[in-house]
C-alpha cells in the first residue's frame, strides 16, 4: 500500500471519529449556551487541550518546523513568541473574561458601554480577524494535499479546499461549540503523540544529544554555525536595520496578539467557572509549550537527516519538513514498511490540524455574527436564543461558503502573511479595548470603538503598502509595486496607535459611568453574576 | 441562568475593604509580572535582532547562547504560569469566595423577604 493510499484512510478514519462527535454533539446542543459555550460544562484539562488544539495550526506544526529546517534558528524565535503570548491571557484576560462575559469577546467590551457601536466595531474585527486566519489555513490545506498526498493538479487543490470547507462547517453548524472543542481535543492528542513520537525516534538515532544533532543539522544545511543563530529568515544581513526592526515587530505582534484572538478568547466561556479557566490556560500553556520544543527537534532532525536542500527541493517554503523525517526515521528503524506508515501517520495528523483550526476559527465568527451583529446590533435585544442560534447556524454556513470561495480565488498567491497579520489586527484593536475594558475606570464607548477601529484599520492600512503585498518577488501580488513601507509587520507602529486611539477617544469623550464599573471590576474578579454552567 | 443584581451591590462590594484587599493583591501580581516578562521577551528578540554576534558564542558543544536564551523563555513562562497559579489559589481565591458566599447569602435573605 501506497503512503498516500494509507494517510487517505486514516484522515477518512479520524473524520468519521469526528463526524460522529458531531452527531452526538448535536443532539445535546439546544440552547443557545450550548451552541455558543458548550454548555460551560467542559473540564480545565478537556478545554486545556482544546486550547491547544485551536492553537497549533499546520501552520505551526509543519510551518515552524520547515522554517527551523531550512533556515534554522529563526524558527524556533518565531515559536517562543506564540508561547509566552499566553501568560497575557493567563495573567489579565482569561478568568477576568469568563467571570464577564457570555459568549463572545464584545460581551466584554459592551458591558460597560453604548452596546451598539461597541459590538458592530467588535463584531467587524471578530469576522475580519478570523477569515484572515481562516484564508491562511484553508489556502494552506490546497497546497498541503499535492504534496502530501500526490495531487498536483489544479483541481485537486480546488476539491480539497471544498472539502475541507464542508467538513469544518458540519462540524460548527451541527456540533457547535460542544462538537468543535471534541473535535480539537482529538486532534491535540493525535499531534501531541505524532509529534513526540517522531521526537523519539529522532533524539534516540543521536543517543539522545542534542549537541551532536545541532551539529549534524548545522554541517547538513550547509550554512554552518549561521543555522544555529538568528538572521537567516528574519532580520537578515541583506535586509539590514529595517529588517531587525520587522523582527521586533513581528515579536510584539505575536505575544500581544494571542490574547486578543476572538477563536482563542470563546474558549474560556466553554469551563464553568474563571478557576477553571484559569486551569484551562495553564494546561494550554503545558501542551503549547511542550509542542514547541518537539517542533525544535524535528526541524533540526529534519535538517540533519533529510537535509535542507531535499527539504527546500520538495516544498520552497519546507512545509514538509516533518513528514519527511517521519518517513525518513520510520525507514530507518523499521524499514520501508515503517517509513510509509509514519509519513502517512503525519499527513494524516497534519490534515486533521487544519480541520480543527478551520472549525474553531469559523464558530468565532458565526457567534460573533449571531450574538453580536444579528442579535444586538440589527435585532436590538429583541431576538429570542432559538432564533440567534439558527442564525448562528446560517452564519457558519455563509461564512464557511465565503471561505472557500475566496481560498479558491486566492490559493495562487501567496497568504501566508495572513496569519501574522491576523495577530497584528488582534494585538493593535482588540486587546487595547480589552484590557481598557477591564482596568481603566474613565474608559468609555468612543474609546472603545476608536481602540478597535484605530487598530485594525492602521494593520490593514500598513500591510497594504507593505512588501508582503507589492514590490517583491514573494509579495501577494508580485507584478505590482506600490510599496511605502519597508516594514512586512505592522505591529510596531499599530499596536501603539490602538493604544493610543483607545486613550484619545476616552478622553475626548465626556462618557463615563461608575457603577457600570464597579460592576465589571467587581464581577471580573470575583465571580460575582457570573454566567453558570448550564450542565447536562 | 444569572442572578440580577441592583447595580448598589456591586458598588457597596467595590468600596469594602475585603474586596479593595483583593484587588491590590491581584493587580500588585500581575501588572509587574506582566511588564517583567513582556521586557524579558523583548530583550531576547531585540538580542536576537541586534547582538547576534553574543547569541551565536558557544556555551558547551553546539549549544550556544541563542539555544540556551530560547530555552530560558520556555522555562520563565513555565515557572510564571505555575507561580500564578500558586498565587491566585492562596491569595485572590479565598477572598473571592468569601465576596462570593456573603453576595449569595444576602440574595437568599432578600428571596425570603420577597
């Protein structure tokens, strides 16, 4: 049997598991706390690794480990950043959020303020924020099925998008928030254990030093010492200070923006109480953290073994730096049996990380769209649950068929910048209105609204002029250039502007309501009126 | 399933003295630790950036500074998380709870009242 014919059946494997999930998942969701929370009935450990599961996309799974494999170092900076982006969210937003909020990150900010215009700026940046990340992906999944599974064709590309697409929204239309927290716990076990697996057998072929591995991956790459410092992929020589400056950028954007990502935000509304929230994080942080260290292994492992330059031949980007090793191990131990099986094993497990990133990033916006826009923008309050939760279903539906329109549109150029720049959105809008929200008395609406609007048009704005888009050889648009801005991340600039607008817009505005405040400072950290478990 | 509350009780809970204790203990924690580790993280990016020459010497074997600072991050954030949670659970939880029990007490009086 072929590895193709083998990960194909394991993928067909893990989506009727899913399927299955979701099935049950729907007939237990009815209310609209249910389809929006999972009836705040899961466990800090089940929401811990579903926490994961949201977080280690393909992107960071065969993404970093292709860009330690190929340039080195610079991979393993870029993951450090994904992590400690976590403490925010330990430290200031999760428990605060879930003694707050009901169900999406606007419950937050509108607590306090004007509802309407608070929730059509959070609602926007929710749905932009998250289709951004969604293209990333699903663009992503086109191109990871030629290579792992032989499909080179156009049509493939387009058929797997679609496939994908329908997939993710089953899982949110019919499982909603129970069936897709399900569907990221499966999927964090199987590449935790994928993963570690791997770093297994790779650490075991170096007698478990990791000196003499660093060694080989260096003399393999061909790049000497350079391959175990900074500088090859970000902040390169070539690109002198202006490129340090990027980097520093794009540090600031990730550790920032985790905790204003509206995917990563629902997740602590799924636990029944802010202890267990609390616990949720610190399992997330547990899982993410130990990931990333295996992801430092395969990529110098597949440096060392496989070698850059197969590397760079297979895949320019070196997404599939992992699955090579996978086979490249399994040969060796257990032969061409072996080798088979374990690539087949990782394509399978990389396929089901997008699935479950997919279906998280599309429940965010679908319940942004519901509870946000529909139900208090458009609806005045005035809609009952049943109907925001079909319109929940509706919107998941809509924005899963704009999804997979927009990635067949776009699966030719290159969105790989769609990700950081979804980051760099959530750093620079939502997380000054958050945490204003929950710490600054005098905050108000035009604060809020300016914070999130400031941000996430400066990102945009910036971005567009920016190499990534225009002006060269690996932008969006490579024939055009009309590029102003050296800088490929905008965070640097963007994420003070939101901070900075939020600030200006409060002050100019005379807004300001005391026991409104009272009442979120006072929920938020005790738990006073918070939203209970609705147990099942 | 929410209790409504008359916005004065959350006002007369903000002025105590309990909850005042509770806010102080929280945010005296997690602001300066949040400004820590955020200055920690930027100073490896910024190294990483601009010192590389520092980053690239090597410590023992192939391991050098670079590694060995990356490596570090993971262990703060680990260490950060786990003294959070020691910290919230000793300090902010008791008091919470408390604020908690007498806010439900008090509403069980005011049903009976009703």
């Amino acid at each position: 049997m072929s590895h193709e014919t083998l990960s194909t059946i394991l993928f067909l494997v893990f989506v009727a598991l899913t399927l299955a999930i979701t099935f049950w998942a729907s007939r237990n969701t009815k209310s609209a706390a249910d389809f929006y929370a999972g009836g705040r009935s899961f466990s800090g450990l089940q929401n811990g690794l579903a926490i994961g599961g949201d977080y280690m996309s393909a992107a960071s799974f065969l993404g970093i480990a292709g860009i330690i494999a190929l340039s080195g170092y610079d991979g393993f900076l870029y993951s450090i950043g994904f992590l400690v982006a976590w403490l925010v969210a330990l430290l200031l937003v999760a428990e605060l959020m879930r003694n707050s909020g009901k169900y999406t990150m606007a419950d937050v900010l509108a607590f306090r303020m004007s509802p309407r215009p608070v929730r059509t700026a959070a609602g926007v940046s929710t749905i932009v924020v998250s289709i951004f990340y969604l293209l990333a992906q699903m663009v992503g999944a086109g191109a990871l099925v030629g290579l792992l599974l032989g499909v080179h064709s156009d049509a493939g590309k387009i058929w797997t998008i679609i496939a994908v697409g329908l997939l993710m929204i089953i899982y949110v239309v019919f499982g909603g928030m129970k069936g897709t927290t399900w569907v990221q716990i499966v999927k964090a076990v199987m590449l935790m254990v994928g993963a570690a697996l791997i770093t297994l057998f790779v650490l075991a072929k170096f007698g478990f030093n990791l000196s003499g591995l660093l060694g080989d991956a260096a003399a393999q790459s061909g790049k000497g010492d350079a391959f175990l410092n900074a500088g090859l992929k970000y902040g390169t020589a070539a690109q002198g200070t202006w490129g340090k400056i990027d980097l520093i950028s794009l540090g600031l954007a990730l550790v920032l923006g985790t905790a204003g990502l509206p995917h990563v935000l629902i997740r602590f509304y799924t636990v029944p109480t802010a202890r267990d929230a609390r616990k949720s994080v610190l399992w997330g942080i547990g899982i993410i953290g130990v990931f990333y260290l295996l992801t430092l292994v395969l990529g110098f492992g597949a440096a060392a073994l496989v070698g850059s330059k197969t590397i760079a031949a297979a895949d320019k980007a070196g997404n599939t730096a992992a699955p090579l090793l996978a086979q490249k191990v399994g040969q060796d131990l257990f032969g061409d049996v072996g080798g088979t099986v374990l690539l087949a094993v990782i394509a399978a497990v990389a396929f089901a990380t997008i699935l479950a990133v997919v279906a998280g990033l599309t429940l965010a916006s679908s319940s942004s769209f519901a509870h946000d826009l529909y139900a208090h923008v458009f609806r005045r309050g005035t809609a009952t649950e049943r109907q925001e939760v079909v319109v929940a279903r509706v919107a998941a539906f809509v924005i899963g068929a704009v999804a997979i329109a927009l990635s067949i549109f776009a699966q030719s150029l290159n969105v790989a910048f769609l990700v950081s720049l979804a980051f760099a959105v959530a750093a620079s809008g939502n997380l000054p209105a958050i945490l204003y929200s929950l710490f600054w008395k005098r905050f108000n609406t035009a604060g809020a609204v300016s914070a999130i609007y400031g941000g996430l048009v400066s990102a945009l704005v910036l971005v567009i002029f920016s190499p990534v888009v225009s002006g060269a050889p690996t932008a969006m648009i490579p024939d055009a250039d009309f590029h102003l801005i050296p800088l490929s991340n905008p965070g640097i600039f963007s994420i003070p502007i939101g901070f900075l607008c939020g600030y200006l817009g409060t002050i100019l505005s005379k807004e300001y309501n005391a026991s409104k405040y009272a009442e979120i400072e006072v929920r938020s950290l005790t738990g006073i009126g918070a939203e209970q478990a609705t147990g099942h | 399933m929410t209790v409504q509350h008359d916005p004065s009780v959350y006002e007369r809970i903000q002025a105590g003295e309990q909850f005042q204790e509770l806010r102080r203990r929280y945010r005296s924690w997690a602001f300066p630790m949040t400004i820590a580790f955020l200055v920690w993280y930027l100073l490896y990016v910024v190294l990483s950036g601009f010192a590389r020459d520092f980053m690239g010497t090597k410590l023992f074997g192939n391991i050098n500074v670079a590694l060995v600072f990356g490596v570090l991050q993971f262990v703060s954030t680990f260490l950060i998380a786990w003294a959070y949670s020691r910290h919230a659970a000793a300090k902010l939880d008791p008091i919470a709870d408390e604020l908690r029990d007498e806010t439900k007490s008090a509403d069980e009086v005011g049903e009976g009242a009703k």
